[in-house]
C-alpha cells in the first residue's frame, strides 16, 4: 500500500460559548481536515485544530506547509510507517507541529482501518475505556461564573471543574472565591493561567486561591519553565502544565526540573497521537499524570483512543460544547466518560454534507 494523494479542507464551525482566556477570545474553531488516500483505497482522516495563539500557526499557514512540504515528502511512501513518516515530515518542515498533528492523526485512522482494528488496538490495547470529564465554567462576571458552576455540577456531577484566571489576579481571586464558596465540597477546582501570570502575580493569586480551598490543580499560570518549577516548589496545589511541553524533549525536561507533576496534552500541540504517546511513556516512567484535552469532533476521538491506551492518563478532561459536529457516528459521553470507538481506525464517520456547510471556500 501506497499513499497516493493527500487532500486538504478548512471548516468553520462555532463554539456554544466564547472562550475567553489570557490570549483573547474566541467564538468559533478553524480546523483542517487531512484525508490520506492511498492506491488500494484506503483512507485515513485527521483533523486539527488551528486556533493559532495557542498552536502559533494559523489555517493559511498550515494549509500551504501540508500542500508544498509535507504531502510531496509522504506521496509513494507505505502509511504503515507512522514513525518514520513523522521523522518525515520533522525533516522536511521541523517544529511545525500543529501541521505534522492532523497527518499524523490521518496515518492512524488510515492503519487501523486497513487491518480492521481500532487506534487504541495499535497501541497495545486498553487499560480504560476512554477520557474522564471535567466541567468548564466560563469567563465572566463572578455571580454568574458561580452560578454556572453550580449548573454544570447539578447537571453532571462532576468532579473537577476549570477556569480560566491569568488576566488579573486581584480579580481572578474574587472570581476564584465565588465559584469556590458556590462550589463547597461538591468538586476541585483546577484554575488555567495560559501564561498569563509574571511570576509575582503568580505568587500573589495562587497562595490566595489556596487559601480559599478547593483549589485541585493549577495550569501553567507562568511562560518560563523555571517559575513554573518555582511554584511548584512553593505551593501545595499540583501544578499542570501545557504550553511548556510541546515535543516529547520539553516533558524530559519538565521532569528533570520538576516543574509539574501533571501535563496537559493537546494533539495539535505536540504533533499527533504519535507524540503524546511518547510524552505518556515519559511522564509514566516519572510516576506522573496525564490530562488529554478532547477538544471536538475527530480530535475528541483520537483524544479517547489515547486516554485508553495511555496508563498514566489520570486526570480528566474539560468537556467542550460546540454547536455542530461534523461527525456522523453516534459520539458523545456516557455520563462522565467519552468512551473510544471499537470500530477500525478512529472509529467514527463523517457527516460530508456538514464538512462541506462549513468549509471555508478558498
């Protein structure tokens, strides 16, 4: 088997709420769909998210890297190699991550339907059957932040809830205590800075969070890796982090400084499934915890299948609402739980007459 032809496609779909954090806000995901052809018919599709302050690369870019770059450098090569072609695609356009991401994803869908078996099968089997959920409370005023929080708990129970602080600490606190003093004992709460803290303000807000209580684990608040190993060494709370890992080397390196005891994996960020495998095996060697971001639609999907297979994926996932889905397959959480499909490859099929209602005419 041979790949062929890879396609590319830009779908807009719109969140259910603006997501606002230290970066700015958003009310809509830009995601690329990569379809791997081959010459025996196989397909495999990837997704990947292209919200370019958190992955630095936004769809134009990721559009032309895959057409001039990547897809000459895999076109004639077996899709079976999945760690060779990413060694591929490092050489022929290195640190691109969020375009190496959606392709790599693709080559998993593609193999596991070509031998009738599921992603979470390639990757030797289950340890659990997917991704555990957390509720997300969005930004806003603090009455209606605790009030939301309390929704999400009545709704589902859930045993963690996050938001997001990184834009003021003064006020992130009074938000932080009204969600929290809403909250009581029903659930932590796991704050996401998305580096927006100097480490002084970090030292100013986070103590005071604590202090409040509730507090379950906090989320990258600074850029630099050794503030974040300074929190961590200054704090009760379990500090997670994510923008400080984006290849396999920076959770080495998160290790030796010990700088966090959980990680955040997002797909896209790191490069595909083939990479957060390889983080998982770090941060299990290390005795430390995984969280893997679910996102939507095929990210979510792949997210499961790597929460399945992945021993250290521990910590749960905020669970995230969008309008649409362009996945036809039946694909939504069982109580707590997003479960990964039995079915070969990613497991699920698409709704083309959605990709195409969404996509972005060029």
């Amino acid at each position: 088997m041979k790949i062929s032809h890879l396609t590319i496609t830009a779908i807009d779909i719109p969140r259910a709420s603006v997501l606002t954090t230290a970066y700015g806000s958003l009310d809509s995901a830009t995601t690329l769909l990569i379809e791997i052809h081959t010459d025996e018919g196989v397909t495999g599709i990837g997704q990947v998210s292209v919200d370019a302050p958190f992955y630095g690369e936004t769809a134009e870019g990721m559009l032309a890297n895959i057409r001039t770059h990547i897809a000459p450098a895999l076109i004639g090569e077996n899709p079976f190699d999945i760690v060779r072609l990413n060694h591929v695609m490092e050489a022929v356009l290195p640190h691109h991550w969020g375009s190496h991401s959606g392709v790599d994803m693709a080559l998993w869908d593609l193999k596991g339907k070509a031998l009738g078996v599921p992603v979470y099968q390639l990757m030797g089997g289950k340890v659990r059957e997917g991704v555990d959920l957390m509720g997300f409370v969005h930004f806003g005023p603090p009455d209606q932040m605790a009030a939301e929080a309390v929704e999400k708990l009545d709704e589902h129970a859930y045993p963690v809830l996050k938001m997001k602080i990184g834009l003021n600490p003064q006020e992130d606190v009074i938000r932080y205590r009204a969600v929290a003093e809403a909250v009581g004992d029903r659930a932590v709460i796991q704050v996401d800075g998305n580096t927006g803290y100097t480490i002084a303000q970090a030292l100013q807000a986070l103590p005071a969070m604590e202090r409040i209580g509730s507090l379950g684990a906090i989320e990258q608040p600074v850029a630099r890796m050794s503030d974040l190993a300074e929190l961590a060494r200054r704090l009760n709370t379990p500090i997670m982090a994510d923008e400080a890992i984006y290849p396999p080397e920076d959770a080495i390196r998160v290790v030796e400084k010990r700088a966090a005891s959980i990680a955040l994996m997002k797909i896209n960020k790191h490069g595909g499934l083939t990479n957060v495998y390889r983080i998982g095996t770090i941060f299990g060697a290390a005795g430390l915890s995984l969280s893997i971001a679910i996102y939507y639609d095929l990210i979510g999907v792949a997210a499961a299948h790597l929460a399945a297979a992945i021993p250290c994926v521990t910590w749960p996932s905020p669970a995230t609402a969008m309008m649409d889905t362009i996945v036809a397959t039946p694909f939504a959480p069982d109580g707590l739980l997003l479960k990964a499909p039995d079915a070969p490859g990613l497991g699920v099929e698409l709704d083309w007459d959605k990709v195409r209602h969404y996509a972005r005419t060029e």
